[in-house]
C-alpha cells in the first residue's frame, strides 16, 4: 500500500522541513543550507544547495503557483528565493532579529508570516516585500503559523500550548488556551473552505509535545471547535499536514513513525488511522505532501529525505480520496470518454474509485449519467439528499478536479468564488472589495450574515456591482480550454 521511491541523503544535519511544489522538492536542514530536487526524477537542481541563511533553516515553503520558494532561519531572516533559478529574490528581516521557527505564505501569495522565539510574529506584504507590522502574541517562542484558505486569518502555535486566531491586523479573534499540553509543534489549515448555508468554515490540523495530533474547526464567527483528538502516537508530534484535497492528514512523530488519516471517514468527520508508514531510523521532524502525485515526503533526524508512494501509482489502489487531482492515472473503461458521454455505470464506477461508495445509491436513485455529473452544482446535490456539507464539498471539487483533467487544465485561483471555489459565472465585487459569485454573496447575505466572508469586517453596504472584466476574463479561459 505505501512503498518507497527513494532517499535522499545530501544534507550533513538533521532535517527541520520540506515542502512540495507541482514539480519540485525542497528540503532545508540544521547544516544551513535548502536543497531543491526535480520531482521527475528527485536529481538535484544544479543551483542547488542554497546557501544565504548564516544559520540552521528551520522551515521552507512554496508559493502555490511553485515559483517562489520561501525559508526561514535562526539568523532571524526570511529569503525569498526563484524556484526556477535559485536566485535570492528578497531578504525579510524581523524588526528585532529575533530567530525565526516558521514561516508561512498566504494561497494567493499576498502575505508572509514568521514566527519568533521572542513571541513576536512579523508581516509582510509579499508583492512589495515590505513588512506591514511586528507582533507580540505570545511570551512564549512562536513555532508553528498558518493561513486561513482565504488568506484573511492566521493561526499561531505557542511553546506554551496555546493556539491563538488572529486577523491580517494581528488583532486577536480566539484563543484556545493549552491546546497542547507541553507546546504547540505545528499546525496546517486544509486548503478548502466548507460552507453550510451561511456559515463558512475550514479545517486545521495541530500537533504537539502531548503526543497528539488535533483536527479543528474554524467557522465564523470566528469559533475554534475541536473535532476530534488522535492518539495513535506514542510520543512527541513534531509535524503534520493536509493533502491538497483536504482528504488526507499525515503526521510525523518521535516515535519514527509517519501516519496517514482519512479526513473523511464519515459523514461527520470523524477521522481515523487509514495507514501506518514504516519507521525511519530516528524521529520524524518534517513531513509533506505533494499537490499533483499520492508521495509524501519525511525528513528525520537522521538527516535523510524519504519519499513515499501511497498506493501504486493507479486510483485503484490509493487510499480513498487520495490525491484526487494526480494527472495521467488510468481509470477502466470511461477513463477514454470525455464526463458527457459517460453512461449511469461510468459515474457509479468513477464514485466507488473516488471514495465516494456511499454516494452510489443516490446517484441510482435519480439515473445521474455523465452530463448530469458535469452539470451537479452546490444546489442540486443537495436535492440528491446528500444531507452532509463536507460531503457535497468534497463531492463537488472532485467533479472540478476531474473536469479540469479531462481539459488538462485548472481554473486560475481569481476565477473561483472565494466561498464556494468554484468558478464563477456572474461575478460582482462587495463592499469589501473582493469579488465573488453573486448567488453565493446573496445568499450570505441574506442569512443576516453582514460581515465580509474574507474579513469578517463589517459591509458597509450590500450593494453588489458586476465584475465584468473578471466575467469576460473567464470567457476567454473557458473558450480557450
């Protein structure tokens, strides 16, 4: 079920963090140094290592269209670097100097966050490189911080234990006190936001000294609501992550092992152990998910660089919901059809080997055929009787994914609703200045909801104005697709 594809062995210390993009791999280690691997063959770029920081890197992350890589360091600094040529883009110093434990970059790639040993967290402004605003939010050191999917939000974990929701104003929206007992380790928001009539909400993964792995919910008004505590850990939780689609948390621990959990076991999220990887030779420090193939990758004190295949490379064989996007898997039979010239048996087969088994009765039930796949929206699933919200969620972006592979391409992150992620048909721009689909913004609005889905702030008015340069914009991309 999982097997290794190789190991990778150039670093001369232990390893802090890595992190995929579409076509690379980036490692960074306590011997201050990254090293960027060509994920078609793991060969090591010719520009690599990169050597700016002055002392250990603790965390590296790409930008999500792959063309930045970002990492931070005890030297108090964040480099910005080309992913293409290894190039030193920008160099992000906090105010005090103060060594950094994490850093993080929003989905839309507006904002960077680092955390710091002296409690503080800077941000800056990504596009111009200039820093917005340092902040204490802790006395104790910040090590670990992510984004919200909608880049409004950021969460931070303590040494101390706590969790804490802020706004892009670092002001101070929740806090979870002793969310791990021990420290925080690390958290990772899943990519999506889920939306159940008003309410809009993600989900965020924490880990800690406890031995714990912790699955949140994040809804407005801004609640943090614990949805489940797993405990197949023996020790220390030093990282974890979502898959792409959400689908899937893997965690690394002290205890050599690497766990993946299916983050859609039932209706009602409830998570469990879906496999167990085999156990490096010592603790597992860092571990990632690749956006576009079932691999992950573990680093470990060991100062090796792991990467695992889930499965054998075919969805038939994959864990259920597994990388749902992975180009070029072969599917039987329909696989060779375009979505509307599938029969009723194609979609049915296609449901049982997306993990979708329960769904299969529904879909008999009303005689749903390739065409009516492509036409399901949020609406019309739901007169399907598929009464859970994170099962039409993960139903529907799993019908994007799967148009968007039979197109061989994905709709640009601008052209999808901020609420619902899927493409919009008739934008229009809110008060807050962002634009959105304008059945989903009204009928936010209409639930007495008057607050900015991406800011919380208030709308000064519900006045909606159509967005037509953005409407024309995905015209062109439609036809061109």
């Amino acid at each position: 079920m999982v097997s290794i594809i190789c190991t990778l062995r150039d670093h001369t210390d232990e390893l802090s963090s890595c992190a995929f993009s579409p076509s690379l791999l980036a490692t960074c280690s306590a011997d201050k140094t990254l090293r960027v691997y060509n994920t078609a063959d793991f060969s090591e770029l010719p520009f690599s290592p990169l050597s700016g920081h002055g002392y250990g890197v603790h965390c590296c992350c790409f930008s999500s269209c792959g063309s930045f890589l970002l990492s931070c360091s005890t030297d108090g600094s964040v480099i910005v670097w080309s992913s293409g040529t290894g190039e030193v883009v920008a160099v992000l110093q906090h105010p005090s100097r103060s060594p950094l434990r994490v850093c993080a970059l929003a989905l839309d790639s507006s904002l960077v966050l680092a955390g710091a040993c002296d409690g503080t967290v800077a941000l800056w402004d990504f596009p111009s490189k200039t820093l917005r605003r340092c902040s204490s939010v802790s006395e104790a050191s910040v090590v670990a911080c992510c984004f919200s999917p909608c880049g409004q939000f950021v969460v931070t974990g303590c040494t101390n234990g706590d969790l804490k929701l802020w706004d892009v104003d670092i002001s101070l929206l929740h806090a979870e006190k002793d969310a791990h007992d021990l420290g925080v380790t690390c958290c990772s928001a899943a990519s999506q936001l889920e939306v159940d009539g008003c309410c809009v909400e993600f989900r965020l993964a924490s880990c800690g000294q406890d031995s714990q792995l912790k699955i949140w919910i994040v809804s407005q008004p801004c609640i943090m609501t614990l949805l489940h505590t797993l405990t197949s850990h023996s020790a220390p939780v030093l990282s974890c992550a979502f898959s792409s689609d959400g689908d899937l948390v893997v965690s690394g621990s002290v205890d050599k092992s690497v766990t993946i959990y299916d983050a859609f076991h039932s209706v009602i999220h409830t998570l469990h152990v879906s496999a167990a990887l085999p156990a490096p030779c010592r603790y597992v420090t860092a571990v990632a998910l690749s956006p576009t193939k079932p691999w992950i990758a573990t680093g470990s004190m060991d100062r090796t660089v792991n990467v695992w295949r889930i499965g054998d490379g075919d969805s038939r064989t994959a864990l259920p919901g597994c990388f749902s996007q992975t180009k070029g898997r072969k599917l039987p039979g329909h696989s060779r059809l375009l979505v509307a010239d599938w029969s009723e048996q194609d979609v049915q087969t296609w449901l049982r080997e997306e993990g979708l088994e329960e769904l299969v009765g529904n879909f008999k039930a009303n005689n749903i055929d390739g065409p009516e796949l492509s036409y399901l929206n949020k609406e019309t699933a739901a007169e399907l009787g598929i009464e859970s919200v994170g099962l039409r969620g993960r139903l529907l972006r799993k019908i994007e994914a799967l148009k968007a592979e039979q197109s061989g391409s994905e709709a640009p992150d601008e052209f999808l609703c901020p609420i619902t992620r899927e493409l919009m048909k008739d934008p229009v721009i809110a008060a807050d200045g962002y634009s959105y689909e304008r059945e989903s913004i009204e009928s936010w609005i209409r639930g007495k909801n008057k607050t900015s889905p991406m800011t919380n702030l208030p709308l000064q008015t519900t006045l909606l104005t159509p967005n037509r340069s953005l409407k024309m914009a995905i015209t062109r991309w439609k036809t061109s697709q």
